[in-house]
C-alpha cells in the first residue's frame, strides 16, 4: 500500500500547465511568477519529492493541433448572425482526476465568473458574447484536491461581424499622375480597427498581395481611407478585400490600374436614339403644331476627346449631331420638316464609381438647319412654302455613363438646344440612351 502511495506522489512532480488563448488564435504562454517557481524549487531541493506532496510545481502550456486546423471557427444562427467559438486545448497530464477551467468576464461591477466547469479531456470549445474576459486552468488530483491553478489569462473576444464594400474612391488610377499616393477611400459596412484591407493581384505568380495601412475609420464603421505604399502597386487589375478576425472577408469589385501621364489622350463614342421635345418656355412656334411637343423619332451622336487628367476631374473637347423629323398630322392640319443641329465645345467627366459609373457634363455652340418644313392647313387646303434656313446654335447637356465592359458603356443622356432662325426661334430637349466606347 505504502508503494503505490508513493508512486501517486512521484506522478505529480514538474508538471506542464498549458492555456490557449482565444484571442482570435494568438498564443499565449501562461506561467508562474518568478516568486513562485523560486519558492517551488527551494521546496524540491530542500525535501525529497516522494515525501513532500504539496510541493509539486506545475507549468502549463498551450498546444494546437494542427490535425483540427484553426483554433476557433464561426457560427450563423437563424438570424444570420454570426459568432466564434474558440477551441481551447492544453497538454495530457496523466494520473489526474480531470481539469478544471474557470473564465470570469469584466462587467462595470467588476468580474464575474461565466462559466467553471470540469473536464475529462485537455479540451473545450466555447462561444463566448464580445467583452473582455480572463480565465485560467487548474488540476483536481485523484484525491479530489485542487493541486495547483494558473494564473489569470486575459483576452477580449470581439464581436464576429461581416465587412462590406460597397465603393471606392482614389486618385490613383493612374499611377504617373501626380495626386497619385496610394490612398483609398472605401465606403461599406463593419469596417473597424481589426479590419485587415488588402489589395491583390492575382494574375502573376506569385500572386502578388499589398497590406493597407488604416488612415481613419468612421464612427459608424461605414468608412475607411487606407494607404497602400504607392510605390509597390504596378499596372494591372487588382481587387481590394476586407477581412474582419475570423476570417470573415468580402472583396470589392476588380479595379484597373493604369499608368497614365497627366496630359493623356482618351477617345469616347457614342450614338443612341430618344425623343426631341419642344420648349414652350422659348416661344418656338413649333409648339404651336402639337399639343404635347413631343417628337418621337429622333437621334444624336456624340465624339468627346478627354485631354486633361485632374484632381478636379477630367476636361476635354467634345462634338455632337442632333437629328429631329418634325411631322405633325391632325384634321386640322399638316405640319413636316427636318430639324439638325451640330454642336461643339468644352466636355468636363467626373468619375462617380471607378471603372463603372461616369458623370459627363459638355456645353458649347454651332449651328442648327430647318430643312423642307412646311405648314399646310387641311380645312382651306393652303399650305406654306418649304422653308430652308440655319441658324446659330447654343447647347449642352449631362450624360451619365454606366460601364458594362473594358471599353464600352451604356448612356443617358439630356441635352438642351436653343437656335435663333431669322423668323422664328427654336427650343429643343433631347433626352435619348445611347450605347458607347472609349478607347
């Protein structure tokens, strides 16, 4: 009896206590104080172990293994939310009774246990609301005795949320340009501190991976400017991805890099059909002829040539032709003619969401033509004589420019023309959807 007795004794000398730390898997290395292993080994040398039963010191470290994967993984409930469940784990000790874990959460009362439990196995997951926590491990020997705890651990679980992107901002597209410096703006949600942002290209190999450097950060989450080193991104498509701990991640669309001077040519073309409505507001007689002014077969076409690249924008020259058949029949009366305008002048473009939403503003002058219109009244049968004329001409308009591939795009479009023929003036509005492309 006394053998085994003494063999149960010398099983509990030098143990390794080992406690895993949750904080989105970053190991932790928990130890006793330097007090008490000097009081722990002044007590091994000074009494022999098989007779001192209280002086065992006991280490604990973390282990992971790798067979499982992560030490943690994510949870959605019916809700669609989601949250973490950690995995924590710790070396076998043999020739124990069971282990025993305690995690204490801080409240503003101070901290308050959330959990003790006794465990079989050198294992546990738990899911644990957002907060700051501390917890530690003991050992209940086999006589039922708590032989030595760790000390406290602590850690902060953080609430498991899904990023969003749902835009970007930047001016560096084109990497020559001189307000080019890295910095992106990206708007979305759940966007926070732990937000790990990065920017990759995936069509080399190695694919090549930047990491963001985190500017400022809305109160809201819905904000973030981050800066990539300017000086590491090349020419190419990258994408720009968000993660949140726990591998929670959501990627913006591609976005091209180009390496652009800051005088650069770029060509657009675009040609569409829409209607030609009369302005009532400038006396055109042609208002006169139809009760709701509205001209159905119509047409334009539009050639814009961007020249400057700029903070502000991009500002350029632009040339346009407008097409209205203007016909008109009631039991009253006839009313034909054919109504051109050309114009040109100074276009202006504002990138609203990079390669997919463009904002064109152009304006300027040039001529209108009245060709072959003539009046005829049904009642008396006398008609007008045909009327053939020019006159100068002023307009513009604001187009909205949605790009569907690499260089071609669908376009809405208003334009505003207003000419002053020698008998009449003219006011038109040209609301049309084109289809276009830039090279």
């Amino acid at each position: 009896m006394a053998s085994k007795f003494f063999r149960l004794a010398a099983a509990f000398t030098l143990f390794s206590l080992t406690i895993f730390a949750p904080a989105w898997g970053q190991e932790t290395m928990v130890d006793l104080s330097d007090a008490e292993k000097e009081a722990a080994e002044k007590g091994a040398a000074e009494t022999p172990k098989s007779q001192d039963y209280n002086s065992s010191r006991y280490e604990i470290s973390a282990i992971e293994d790798a067979s499982e994967g992560k030490n943690y993984y994510i949870t959605r409930d019916e809700n669609n939310n989601f949250s973490f469940v950690q995995k924590l784990s710790w070396n076998k000790i043999p020739d124990i009774k069971n282990y025993r874990i305690t995690i204490q959460r801080l409240a503003d009362e101070g901290w308050v246990q959330v959990m003790e439990k006794d465990l079989f196995e050198n294992k546990i997951e738990v899911s644990l609301e957002a907060g700051k926590y501390r917890f530690q491990v003991a050992v209940i020997n086999l006589f039922d005795q708590l032989e030595k705890s760790s000390g406290w651990q602590h850690f902060e679980v953080l609430k498991a949320l899904q990023p969003g992107i749902d835009n970007l901002k930047t001016d560096s597209m084109y990497l020559s340009s001189k307000k080019a410096d890295g910095v992106f703006t990206l708007n979305g949600s759940n966007l926070n501190e732990s937000t790990i942002f990065t920017m990759e290209k995936k069509d080399v190999e190695p694919p090549k991976i930047l990491y963001g450097k985190v500017l400022s950060l809305s109160d809201d989450g819905k904000s973030a400017q981050v800066q990539f080193d300017i000086n590491d991104i090349d020419e190419g498509k990258y994408e720009i991805y968000a993660q949140n701990p726990g591998g929670l991640s959501v990627i913006s669309r591609t976005i091209q890099i180009r390496k652009n001077k800051d005088v650069y040519f770029d060509f657009h073309f675009s040609g569409g059909v829409g209607y030609s409505i009369t302005l009532d507001a400038l006396n055109s007689p042609l208002s006169h002829y139809r009760k709701s002014s509205v001209y159905p077969i119509s047409g334009s076409g539009r050639l814009t040539f961007m020249l400057l690249n700029s903070k502000m924008g991009n500002f350029g020259l632009f040339g346009s032709g407008y097409y209205s058949m203007l016909k008109v029949e009631t039991k009253h009366y006839k009313f034909s003619g054919h109504y051109i305008t050309a114009l040109g002048g100074l276009a202006y473009q504002r990138t609203i969401k990079p390669e997919k939403i463009i904002l064109d503003i152009h304006g300027g002058a040039g001529m209108s033509f009245m060709m072959n219109a003539y009046f005829e009244n049904n009642h008396t049968g006398q008609s007008s004589y045909n009327f053939n004329g020019s006159a100068l001409a002023f307009g513009g308009g604001l187009a909205i420019q949605y790009i569907f591939a690499k260089h071609f795009y669908i376009e809405g479009d208003v334009d505003f023309i207003y000419s002053k023929f020698k008998d009449m003036s003219v006011g038109m509005a040209y609301p049309s959807v084109s289809v276009g492309g830039r090279f």
